[in-house]
C-alpha cells in the first residue's frame, strides 16, 4: 500500500495528467480501502498549475457538507501546492453498475466524436446519462466541486465551419471555411456508407486549404461524412457535424446531417446487336446483345410484345446479356427492345427492335427466315 501510495503521487506530480480517475471504497475523507489517501495527504501533491480534472467513483468524497472537517474533494481544491482543478465524485453512496454508468458517459464525450471539454457539461452529462437510466437519487448525488465554466485543457482544434457537400458523377466535393482555432493545422474528412458502421479518413494527410474532392466513390451508393480539425501533433478535435438526424429512409436530414450520392446523369447508349432465336420448343425465345461500353451499368431491361413498337411485358435481365422469354403463344410473333439502366438509375433508350416467332421443332431445325429479301429492277 504504501509503494502504490508513492506511486499515486509520482504520478500525479511528474507525469502531469489532464484527467485523473479513481476507483475503489471511499468515505467522506478518506480515498480507496485502508486508509489509502486522507485529506492530510494532499499536500503532498506538488503538482502546481498543472491541476488535472479528478473523476472519482468512491462513496461519499464529493461531499462538502460536513462542519469542521474537508471531504477529499475540498482538500484536493483548496490545496495550495497543487491539487484537482475539478472534483467530480458522489456526495453520497455509489455502486459499481452506477460508477460505469457516469464514467462510460463522461470518457466517451470527452475522447469521442464530439469532445467535449467543459467540466459542467461534462459532468452534466454524466448526471444525465444516470437520469435517463431513471437513477435520480445517484443522479442527484454525484456532485462536481469547481468552476463548471472552466474547460480543459486537451488537444482538440475546433472544427472547421460551413461544412457542405456537393455529388457528383463518381465523386463528392466537399468544402468548409477554417478552423478558428489557430492550433488547428489541417482538415481530416471522415466517411462511411453506413451509420452503423465506423467512418474511414478518406485523405492521406490533413488538408491544408478548404476544399478536398472524394474520387474513391460509387454512383448510386449513400455516403455520410463529417470533418476534424488536426494540430501539427496530430491530434484531431471535434467533429462538425455527428450525422444523428440523418433519415433513415434518405431526406429530409436534421441540421446534423452530412449525405452526399453521387449520380451519373448521363443515359448509358442503347445496347447493340439485339438477336432473338427461336428455340423451338415452341413457347420460348432466346435473346441476346452486346454488352454495354459504360462501366457503371446496373442492369438491363428486356421489353416484349405482340405488336411493332408496343412491348408492355418488362423482364430485369440484371447485368446479364442474355434471356429467355418463357410462356410464349406458338406461332405468335414477338417484337423486343434492350435498354440498359446506369447505379444512378438512369435509363437509356431502348435498342433497335427484333423479333421472333416460337415455333415447334422435331428433329432439326430449319434454317432461319429470311427476312431482309430485297427484289431490284434492273
């Protein structure tokens, strides 16, 4: 005990810790099991101006409302030779389920997307997060002793402002207007495709100017971004923009929302080369063509009918280049068009019309009809 004692405060006056936590049984004035820290101890925290923000779980050490006697969060502020520049710790008993409650609220805004750096927000959302949990009287309990108005002092550059996307054929562009923080040396830009999923950085290095184009993007598939500021260190603050509000099913988003889909707007040509054979089973024709020239075809459409330019029966062929029409009536002539649909969902025109006829065949089969026959005078 008293090796980890002179380690405690090692610790706390040399390796000067922006955030200190601690658990284990506690009282009014004493910190952790047999008498490890009593307010009689804090002095020999040297640690001067770099006072870190204390989170503490044990029973009862943020009290301050006992008569002639300093609880340990008291002590811990009123040192003259260093101290806790915040006290964040029950007034009254605590549990082990509640403990993690506040600590998992409390170290997730100050290290997550958002971080937070405002010790009476901070705590107060810690509070909250026992709140919402319906623990009121453990919300109540836990009391933070200081200047709530103080923030701490953690890399984290403000986030760039005005930060607006614009799609685009196969990219996004995105812009924003700088960090005000002078600390701030880049812009790092964060994706996913997937609020349930992590974001991916999507630049190299940190953007030094104001605007970044994202080329590693698919027409047709949603993307969510938000942006950081980095310092010279690396060090990144808080995002601009969390994407919480962002509809489920796709706009309207919330003022928290960044989605871009990029979109090629441009109809893939009509397919080339349409055949249609007749299979001789006498209910189905094969049709076949040529594979489009634009990469980002997301499938084909087949057209069908009884009639020269009227096809009402519509088959998704996928990216297929081939398919049979089944069920056909023997003898009947069937006149078809392809067209071809981009990731954007933009339709092309229909190809030039070919027809066939489902016949019966037994044994071989005839050769096809002839159907260009050309008669010339001469």
């Amino acid at each position: 005990m008293a090796q980890y004692k002179a380690d405690f405060v090692s610790h706390w006056n040399n390796a000067h810790p922006a955030v200190a936590s601690f658990s284990g049984h506690g009282a009014y004035d004493i910190l952790g099991n047999d008498l490890f820290f009593r307010p009689a101890d804090v002095p020999l925290l040297t640690n001067g101006a770099y006072q870190p923000f204390f989170y503490n779980s044990d029973c009862l050490t943020g009290g301050f409302h006992a008569v002639g006697v300093d609880s340990m969060a008291e002590a811990f502020l009123n040192s003259a030779s260093g101290g806790a520049i915040g006290y964040f710790a029950p007034a009254g008993l605590s549990f082990t389920f509640f403990a993690e409650t506040v600590s998992g609220q409390l170290f997730a805004d100050l290290f997550g997307p958002e971080k937070f750096r405002g010790m009476g927000l901070l705590t107060g959302r810690a509070r909250g997060a026992l709140y919402q949990q319906r623990a009121i009287p453990d919300a109540q309990g836990f009391a933070f002793v200081g200047e709530p108005s103080i923030p701490l002092v953690l890399p984290a550059p403000a986030p760039p402002g005005s930060f607006a996307l614009t799609a685009g054929n196969a990219r996004v562009d995105l812009s924003w207007t700088p960090s005000p923080d002078s600390a701030a040396a880049g812009t790092n830009i964060y994706r996913t495709s997937s609020l349930g999923q992590p974001y991916l950085k999507v630049n190299a290095t940190p953007v030094a100017g104001t605007s970044y184009a994202d080329t590693t993007v698919s027409n047709g598939a949603t993307y969510f971004y938000r942006a950081v500021s980095a310092d010279t260190a690396g060090f990144e603050g808080a995002v601009t923009n969390t994407n919480a509000d962002c509809g489920i099913a796709g706009p309207p988003d919330g003022p928290q929302c960044r989605r871009a889909e990029p979109k090629n707007l441009v109809p893939p040509v009509a397919p080339q080369s349409l055949k249609v054979r007749d299979t001789g089973t006498g209910t189905t024709l094969d049709v076949s063509w040529l594979p489009n020239p634009e990469s980002d075809i997301q499938r084909y459409l087949v057209s069908y009918g009884t009639a020269p330019g009227s096809h009402p029966t519509t088959l998704n062929a996928g990216l297929a280049t081939q398919i049979f029409l089944n069920g056909l009536t023997t003898g009947t002539t069937y006149y078809v068009v392809v067209q071809a649909v981009n990731t954007s969902g933009v339709q092309g025109p229909s190809s030039v019309e070919a027809s066939g006829t489902p016949h019966v065949f037994i044994g071989i089969a005839p050769p096809a009809t002839i159907r260009d026959l050309m008669v010339n005078r001469t």
